[in-house]
C-alpha cells in the first residue's frame, strides 16, 4: 500500500538550502550547518477573501451526478474534491467503496443541483490509476493524480488536466538522521546507501538517469511497509510522502517512534503536479460549459479547506473507517498533512497566475525529462505541454493568502497566529 500522514505539534520545518529537514521536540535543529540554519517561515491558516464569482447552479449544465477517480484511497490532499461533497447527508457505499452527496459550491456554501460522486482508488479499484478508471466509468468526468503519470499512461489513456489545487509534490527520500547526515537527496547519491523506492517512479528514473543517484544503490521492491527501515536501524533510505512519514514514523510507528529527516523529490529538479484533476481530451469540448463553473469551485475548496480543514478530515476519515482500506489513517494524521501543505509549500500560489494554474514551462520541463529517462519512449511527436494540461478553466480572480506563521527555536514548533 501507500502510506500517507499526521498530527504538526512538535515538529519544525528546517531549510536545508531547498531540503526540508523534520524534527521533533528534543532534537537539536540548532546543530544544522550555516547552510541549514535559515528557518522556513511557515503558512499558516489565515484570512482571505474570494474575489472570484460564485458558480452556484450547476443544473443542466454539468451532468447530474459528477463522478471524480481519485489516486488512492480517502487522504487531505485529495481535499480540494472531497471538499466539494456536503459532509453529512451523503451515501457511503462501502462495497463499491464510493461516496455520493450533493455537490456544494465552495464560494458561498449552497448547494449546486448537482451530485458528485467520490471514487476511492488504489487498493479500492485493484490499483487501477484514476485515468484507467475513468475509461472505465463513463460517468466519471474528472481524474486526480500525479501529471508524471497522466504522461505514462497517455497511449493507452489520454487525459488533458485542466486544474492544478496541489502546486508541488510531495513525495520524499527520508533517513535516519541519528545514523546518517545528509545534507539532501544529492549526498545520499555520494555514498552506498541503499535507497527503496516503489518499482515504476518516474521519479527515480530521473535521480538516476540524471546521475544525482546510482542506479547500483537503488532497490525497487518497496511496498512502502516500514519493515526493512525499522529492522535495519534505519540503516536504509526510503522513499515516502512529506504528509504521512515524518508524523506516522516518530508519533505513531511503536517500532520506530523516532524523528526521520526528508528532503522534497521537487527541490532536485523533478516537478510533476499532485493531485491535478484531469479530464478526456474530448471531454474539454463536450463539457466545456460544465469545466467553466467546476474547475472555480475546485480551485476554492482546496483554499477553504486549508481555512478550515476540520470538517472535510473528518470525512475523509470516516470514509477511510467504513471502506476499511488505506490505514493507518486517523484524525492526527489529516491534521499533520493539512499543515504539511502549508509548511512545506505544497499548497500556494504560482509565482505567475491564478492558484490552480498550470506552468506551462514547467509542464514541458516534465515531458523532456520524462523523454530523456526513457520513462517514457512511445509519445507521439506532436505530444506538448498543451497536449497534458490548460488553463482554459481556471478563474484567474481565485488566489489564496496568508498570515505568516513564527518558528518557536527553543519549543521545536509552529506557532500559528
């Protein structure tokens, strides 16, 4: 299975020159290097106002019930989807592993009409990837996943994406810092450390094509269990998600119970979006009427959900409970990834554009890379940026600010005003 995250109290973010180092009350973050020791002021939840138009009325429109697949099983950072769900009067159909409720528009919290219909993946549909599924269920207008994926897979299921709620990645290398004192991903590749990795990462196609790791010290036949980490005294690196391990490993592993250090995949180059929501490419037209009101809404209910993450964490645990798939996962753990998105800048505004915008540099920068690793060897020649997303839906008025949070030194903790 994948495994996800956790609860934020006790843990500080530290820059590492772009490495995000966790740790906990007790270790001493003041050893870092002078090149560590500048402090990443963190996000943290705080007032904003939406300028853009409440959608509203989605009725004849958008399909009558609005299927979206999504990556794995119930998690926060699918929360700009399950956002879109009222959090109480829907149907939780534990067999199929779905849940149905009437669609709310995000802006001003009405109901749209409509209903949309939440589709757990991975171990809930065999592993299937959300593109797969929506080939499959023609009732299903929307995937949400990894854009280095939709690229993978574009021969036998072609998508467009067409809203980005996750900026970055957050997939990780971590280690045991107690053991090991990397500075980054770019010094575990110095040494023979091995490192574990789920077979099939584009990822790790590029850290080793690149030459950042060597593919000698590299192992693929991680299930993401904690086993091998934990029996060998975390004397290996592992690959992980900065929203579950560094909580799940030093607060809730009994085996473990110990701080883990990480760094980002996307500080050494290597940029796909998470969670971007995609659609046929066939779909942009048929349903273009219907994206122009969604993809707003979309937009704002990952915005609303970092203002107040409480009640969507609680149906994402509730639905994790009653399809019995995608544990450990509880109320800490949500919490921990609602503000590991801010911490960690998963969540934000572009540097250009309206929130949930794609660059479109960026994108191609992902296809070249894709390419040049040979992840990828069967694209069509004409395959571009514009080929794997567009902004054509996006409501450039939808952006989201902050209040700056304060890093405590002496307490080991985000303090959030």
């Amino acid at each position: 299975m994948r495994w996800r995250g956790g609860l934020r109290a006790l843990v500080a973010v530290v820059a590492l020159s772009g490495t995000a180092l966790l740790t906990t009350s007790g270790v001493n973050a003041g050893a870092a290097t002078s090149a560590r020791a500048k402090v990443r002021a963190a996000s943290s939840h705080g007032a904003r106002r939406a300028t853009a138009t409440p959608r509203t009325k989605l009725a004849g429109v958008c399909p009558s019930t609005v299927g979206i697949a999504l990556d794995w099983a119930p998690e926060a950072e699918q929360a700009a989807y399950y956002g879109l769900a009222a959090t109480t009067g829907g149907k939780v159909d534990a067999s199929a592993k779905t849940y149905t409720a009437p669609l709310i528009d995000p802006f001003n919290g009405k109901r749209t009409g409509v209903n949309v219909e939440l589709f757990a993946g991975g171990p809930a549909v065999g592993y299937l990837h959300p593109e797969e599924v929506m080939y499959e269920h023609s009732n299903v207008l929307i995937g949400a996943g990894e854009t280095d994926t939709e690229v993978i897979d574009y021969t036998r299921t072609p998508t467009i994406g067409i809203v980005a709620p996750m900026r970055l990645l957050p997939t990780i290398l971590f280690w045991n810092p107690a053991k090991y004192h990397f500075s980054g991903i770019k010094a575990i590749g110095k040494t023979n450390v091995t490192v574990q990795y789920y077979q099939g990462s584009g990822y790790m196609d590029y850290l080793m094509s690149s030459g950042i790791l060597k593919k000698s010290q590299t192992f693929g036949g991680y299930t993401g269990s904690p086993a091998r980490f934990v029996a060998s005294g975390g004397g290996v690196v592992s690959q992980g998600f900065a929203t579950f391990e560094p909580y799940y490993y030093s607060h809730q592993l009994k085996q473990w119970h110990k701080p883990v250090a990480y760094q980002l995949v996307q500080d050494v180059g290597y940029r796909p979006y998470n969670e971007a929501g995609y659609t046929k490419p066939q779909y942009v037209t048929k349903y273009a009427a219907c994206f122009k009101q969604l993809v707003p809404m979309i937009q704002e209910s990952e915005i609303r959900y970092l203002e107040n993450p409480i009640p969507v964490n609680k149906l994402i645990v509730r639905l994790v409970n009653a399809y019995d798939i995608g544990k450990p996962y509880n109320l800490a753990i949500a919490k921990y990834t609602d503000q590991t998105l801010l911490a960690d800048r998963l969540v934000s505004n572009p540097t250009k554009g309206a929130f949930g915008s794609f660059n479109m540099a960026r994108v191609r920068q992902l296809i070249n890379q894709l390419k040049s690793s040979k992840t990828v060897t069967d694209l069509p020649s004409s395959y571009g940026a514009s080929s794997l997303a567009t902004n054509r839906f996006i409501d450039p008025n939808v952006k989201m600010t902050f209040y700056k949070g304060r890093y405590n030194k002496t307490k080991g903790v985000i303090i959030e005003k």
